[in-house]
C-alpha cells in the first residue's frame, strides 16, 4: 500500500486530548510485514482486542508503517494517566494472547506487554 497525499482525517473528541506517540521496529522480513498488516486489517484484528482498547480509555490508535518501521499515535482523554490505561489494556480479554501473537513479527520479548514493546517517543518539535 501507498501512503495517501491527501492526509489522514482527524477525529475531534468532546474532552480535552493528550496524545503519545510510540515506536517499534519489526523483523526485517518482508512476509512477515504483510502478515502483520493484515492482523491489522479490519477483517483481521481481534473484536476482543478493538474492544479491549476502547474500554481500558482510548479515544484514537493509529498505526503507521514505513519499511520495518513503526509509529503508533495514541490519544486520551486528559483526565487519564498514561500507565493508568497501558495497565487496564494489558488485562483486557485476549490481550496476552494478542501480544504474544505480535510479537513473531515484531523485535521485542514475546512475552512484552504493549507498553514494555512500543516505546514512547519525545516531542521535539511542534508548530504552534
């Protein structure tokens, strides 16, 4: 697939936001990044995991992919801690299983929760 030029639409949200951002690196193969993305397909994921993710507080997950590369953009509700969240998802219905899953395709511990594989980023920049 192609990213798109025309961007990406962005969802407003009724509370005020604040959004992570994370990275993960995959394993070089290039069958192995086609499974990952069809995992990630609409017809692919888990109902259990979408639901898991909505329920631990999450308003918005995006993925994004370039050649091994990947970036996650994550937005909560600004009430919510971030460890708060990452803790609740990892005991959601079928997420060790999801992770343990994922993890074949990805460079990290197959026994890593999400927060312990998908490292967040530091903001550097931002035009205000």
């Amino acid at each position: 697939m192609n990213p798109s030029p025309e961007g990406y639409p962005v969802r407003r949200h009724a509370c005020a936001t604040n959004r992570y951002c994370q990275t993960l690196d995959l394993r070089d193969d290039p069958q192995l990044i086609s499974a990952y993305r069809r995992l990630h397909a609409p017809d692919g994921i888990w109902p259990e995991i979408l639901e898991g993710i909505r329920a631990s507080g999450v308003l918005e997950m995006e993925i994004y992919l370039v050649g091994t590369r990947l970036f996650m953009i994550v937005e909560l509700p600004a009430n919510l801690s971030w460890h708060e969240v990452m803790e609740k998802m990892a005991h959601q219905p079928r997420q060790a299983e999801w992770e343990a899953l994922t993890a074949r395709y990805q460079k990290a511990q197959a026994t890593a929760t999400s927060d312990e594989k998908w490292q967040l980023m530091e903001r550097i920049f931002h035009l205000y």
